[in-house]
C-alpha cells in the first residue's frame, strides 16, 4: 500500500518518513507501524518542496534554452538553486519568463514516478546531458550537494508525468519529491550567478539560477519582506555611508579599516582585554609568517595547504602566512619548563590571521582573506575541561548579553581525515557530550563530521534581529597538537605528562563579527562601541567656543566626539548626525552658553532634552565606561 494512503486525510502533507527515512507519498510501504507525516510547513518539507520547485525550474529552463544542459539542483537554506551549462547567460528578462512557465508546470499538476535505474541505464537516458554523466561515475564519492541527484545506494530517475500519463520531463536525482508539481504552493526566482562545476575552478563555469519556494504567498511574502530589510541592512552599504571600512580591488577580502571602524574594533578589543586580563588570561603576539616545518608539525600543511598563502624565504625555505594561532601558542608553551600547577594556563592573543579563500566566497565582511580573531589557548589537565568550559561560557555570557544576543549551541563531531586515535576522539566527544547535557538540558546542535581535525568542538551560533543564525564563537577540545608539539607539564610524581588544548574565540573574526552586527543593529551601535559617540552642533560661529569646551570635557573623560560647525543650516547638520546614526547629538546656543547647559537628542529621536553640562558631561562618560545604558540627568543640577 501507498504511503499516501496510510496518510489520507493529513493536511499539509507533501510526504512521508518511513522507518527513519524521507519518502515519497507514492512509496509502497508494507505497514504503517513507523510511517510519520511530512507537512509542507516543517524543516524537511520545505527541503522537499524546494528541491522539487529546482526540478520544476530546470524543466522551464530546458523548454526554452534546449542546449542547456543539467547540473545539480539541490535545496538550501531558505530556497534552492539550479546549474546549468549554457552559452552565454540568463538575464532578469529570462528570470520573469522562466517564472511564468513554471507556473505553467505547476498548474499542469504533474507527477513526480520514481523509476530505480541502473547505471547503464541512466547513462542511456542522460546521455545528451555531460555533467549527470559525471555524477553516473562518480556515484557514492560525489560532493554534498551532488548527494542530492545521486545519492546512496540505488540509482534513481525522476520522471515528471502529464494528466495523461506521458512523461514529460525527468531527471536523475535520489528524492524525495512532492507527489505533484500542484503540491508546490509559492515561489519566486531571486537571482543568477555563475558557479564552478562540482566547485572546482578546474572544471566549466555553469550558470546557476537562484530561487526561494515556501509552503504558502503568505511566507514568501514574509521572507521577500525580510530580504528587503537585510537588504536595507547590508553591512557593506552601511560601512560606505559610516564610513568605517574600504575594500579594494588591489587587495581582495583585505579590509581597509577607516577612522570610524577602528574605533570601532578598538572598543571591541578594549572590551575584550578588560575582560579576559580580568579572568586570568595572559595576551601575547607571535609571528605573522613560520617556516613551513612549524605547520607540517602541527598538521595544518597536510590539512590546511590549500588555504594557506604560501611564500619563499631568502634562504630557499618555504613559509607560510599563518591562517591561526595554535601552532604558536605551542611554541611559546614550550619556551620554559611548567608544572601542573601552573595549569589552567591561559594565552590569548589577536594578531592578524591570512587565508587565502577563493575570489569567488568573497562577501564583504563576512568571509575575508585577512582577519583578526580573539584568540585563546588553554593548557590544562584533563579533569580540569569541564570546569574551563563553564568559565568560558560565562565569558560568552558576558560578551553576547553586553551586545543584546542570544545563542545556542552545537556540537561539531569527529570529521574524515582527522589526527589521532578514535579511543581519544571517542573519549573528547563524551567529554562534551556531558558538558551540553548538564549546560543545555540536551537542548543543543549537532554536526557530524563538523569538528576539527584535532578536536571536536562546541560551536556559538548567535542569531540577529532578523532571526538568521551565524556561527560566531567555537571552543574546540584538543587531545592531539600537544602531543605533535611535545608539550609537557611536571605532574605531582614528577614525571612529564601531555596537557590538553582549549582553542577558543568568543567574537570569533572581528570582522565578521562587526560585519553581523552592523546588520544586526543597521549600524545603531550602542552608546559605549560606537565610533563616534557624540556631535556637538553650534547653533552659529558664535557659539562654537563654547562647543569645543564642551567637547574637550568630554574627550578628557574618554568619550569620542565630533564638532560640526560647518558652514550649513542647523537643520541640515542635525540631520547628517542623525544618518550617521551617532547615538547622541548636542545642540548648543545662546540659552545653553548662558545657563552651561547642552540641549541633548538621542538618536531617532526628535525632541530634544536639556540638560546641565557637567553633569552630561559624567553621565556619558559613567555610561561608556561601564557599557551600559545612559542616564540623562534631568532635572538635577
């Protein structure tokens, strides 16, 4: 019998999960012990209706581009995308007929027949198409996203069948999809990019249209509303109009920081120091550049090399950029004799780190070539990890409650090509295992294969205003580079003993970071991280010694301040300051010179409110000292 037919009568239903396993709605299932609805609206069902939207796109795309010919069409996060090779490229005029005639599919209500194949014969059907030829042969060794057309095990062919039973279109790919294209509710093509075969510059360059499905108008209405705030956030339009970094075409993912944003990363690492300085951490800088002999200890050239600007010394050596901190935080480990009772022992540090990312992943911020992270190594005792991991979560605490986040957490699991033994690995995982059991009541993440590829690692996954999810921090569990590096301790027998390794960032890439948050706040920063803190406007020249008074008081009290006495209207000025999102503006005239007052607007905002200068002057700076809300001092005085 039909999954279908065990499901009679289930609104929403697009398909099924049998014994564990995504199905078709049209599978014959032999009972319905385990047989379980999948709705529209859930996780999977949306993956479901995606990729059967991308098999309805590539069939839109084929009716009107014959010679183009099939990619890959997996889904993604909140929609899909399809490759195709193709001569030349789609335009915005294409996108608009494409989407008409996929509504055309839809309403044909077409099937979707599963049809098992065998290599032979899917290479019989697909002949004229080269790339599903490729995945033929590469069968149970191709990419994630390749998963998608041919998966595990069996080989199958998706046929898309008219009312009257001819097929009209079909494409290899493992499933599940809705039982019709009638079964796929809203969707809207986005945009076109160009892409690499398999992602490899190796192979041909394919046209890819992106594309978002949901399960009704009313959600993709509400997502394309979305977009159109992120798009208003952008953080890379913002740190043009802010002013705060500059990215160059002669130093790809390189960012030029400006006045405005190194202030701002100054307040994110003086925050930083404080902190960690407090908590018994001690900051040190190491070379930018080592021999590759340091990297070939640690590992990193083996599994990192491709990621790794490399350069030649003047003595016929070869070295390495360094793309992280650890093998360095080993060297300085090792320079002197410790005791286990110098553990836990804590390094931190923020150099600037170099990986060398294909052109094309390139965005602004938020994935760079040259970063900075706020780095710490730990070295400590095994009985000492869980108690470490508390502290560092308080850390966390502090640090995403100061910016107004939240975060959860996820565990990233043994990965393919890792260092060590799998008794070690085995015993790390359970070690972190039992810290988010007692930490989340089991309410956490997890990622197979998403640790690193000395240790498994706790993952920070902050979410922003728009609820998108973005891994920040992680705190990775090291059993393996100590040993690589020879690190010992004297334990209380007097013998050498092997220390574990807590590699950890909070913000993780302060670029990123900054980058998130400028989305996150659409550039508003909090009184205390904002580059510019205060403006003071004179109403006219005669007024502007009084201004520069008052904005010396308030740079002798650490506060960062701007005067505008340009030659323009009041209003203009107050209006400059305000797109500027500067949290505080100061208006000063004959009245406030005359009473030694300042007459304050808070950002967006449009009364203003009067307020004795000197204590102004101490209550902004009370509040960017201790990082925290400012208190008008209204009335007092």
């Amino acid at each position: 019998m039909q999954a279908a037919d065990y499901l009679a009568g289930v609104e929403g239903a697009v398909a099924a999960r049998y014994r564990g396993r995504l199905i078709d709605l049209s599978a014959e299932v032999p009972d319905n012990d385990t047989l379980e609805p999948v709705t529209a609206d859930s996780e999977d069902g949306l993956r479901i209706i995606r990729h059967s939207c991308a098999h309805v796109l590539a069939q839109a795309v084929q009716s009107y581009f014959p010679d183009a010919r099939l990619g890959i069409g997996p889904p993604i996060r909140d929609g899909f995308y399809y490759d195709f090779g193709l001569d030349g490229s789609f335009s915005t005029a294409d996108l608009t007929r494409l989407e008409k005639r996929m509504r055309g599919i839809i309403a044909a209500d077409q099937r979707f027949v599963r049809r098992v194949v065998t290599a032979a014969e899917a290479a019989y059907e697909l002949a004229a198409e080269p790339f599903k030829m490729d995945l033929i042969s590469l069968k149970d060794v191709a990419g994630e996203d390749a998963a998608v057309e041919v998966g595990d095990g069996e080989l199958t062919i998706y046929d898309n069948v008219d009312r009257g039973g001819r097929t009209v279109w079909r494409d290899l790919c493992r499933g599940p999809h809705v039982p019709s294209t009638r079964f796929i509710p809203a969707f809207k093509l986005t945009r076109v990019a160009a892409a690499y075969w398999r992602g490899s510059e190796k192979n041909p360059q394919l046209q890819r249209i992106y594309g978002t499905a949901w399960e009704s108008q009313e959600a993709l209405d509400r997502h394309q509303d979305l977009i159109a705030e992120a798009e208003r956030r952008d953080h890379r339009r913002l740190g043009r109009e802010l002013e705060l970094f500059h990215l160059d075409a002669t130093a790809p993912g390189m960012p030029y920081w400006l006045p405005n944003g190194m202030r701002l990363l100054n307040n994110l690492l003086a925050f930083w120091r404080e902190e960690h300085e407090a908590r018994g951490y001690q900051e040190i800088s190491t070379p930018l550049i080592n021999n590759k002999l340091l990297w070939e200890t640690s590992g990193h050239w083996e599994h990192y090399r491709e990621d790794m600007f490399v350069v030649p010394g003047g003595d016929d050596a070869t070295y390495a950029v360094k793309p992280m901190n650890c093998p360095n935080a080993m060297v300085v480990f090792n320079l002197k004799t410790r005791s286990y009772r110098d553990l836990p022992l804590r390094f931190s540090d923020c150099d600037p780190l170099h990986r060398n990312e294909r052109s094309g992943t390139l965005h602004g911020l938020m994935r760079v070539q040259k970063f900075q992270q706020d780095d710490a190594h730990i070295f400590l005792r095994a009985d000492q990890i869980s108690e470490e991991y508390e502290r560092i979560f308080d850390i966390a605490d502090r640090f995403y409650s100061i910016f107004g986040l939240t975060y959860k957490l996820r565990l990233g699991t043994r990965p393919e090509g890792f260092l060590g033994d799998i008794g070690t690995w085995d015993q790390a995982e359970a070690t972190l295992r039992a810290i988010l059991d007692r930490r989340t009541d089991g309410d956490y993440l997890v990622e197979e294969g998403g640790g690193a590829f000395y240790g498994p690692k706790i993952d920070i996954l902050m979410e922003d205003a728009l609820g998108r999810q973005w891994q920040t921090g992680t705190i990775q569990l090291d059993f393996q580079l100590p040993r690589r590096f020879e690190c010992a301790v004297t334990n209380e027998r007097g013998e050498r003993e092997t220390p574990v390794v807590v590699h950890r960032v909070i913000y993780g890439s302060l670029e990123r970071f900054i980058g998130i948050y400028i989305e996150h706040t659409a550039g508003a920063f909090p009184l205390w991280m904002a580059p510019v803190q205060v403006v003071i406007i004179p109403v006219m020249a005669d007024y502007l010694e009084y201004a520069e008074e008052t904005a010396a008081g308030l740079r002798r009290a650490g506060v960062a301040v701007e005067v505008d006495g340009r030659d323009e209207t009041l209003g203009n000025r107050v209006r400059v300051a305000q797109a500027q999102k500067v949290p505080l503006t100061v208006v000063l005239g004959l009245r406030e010179r005359e009473d030694g007052t300042a007459a304050v607007r808070l950002r967006g905002q449009r009364s203003t409110v009067t307020v004795d200068r000197e204590l102004f002057v101490d209550a902004v700076a009370k509040a960017v000292r201790s990082r925290s809300e400012l208190i008008l001092p209204v009335g007092e005085g």
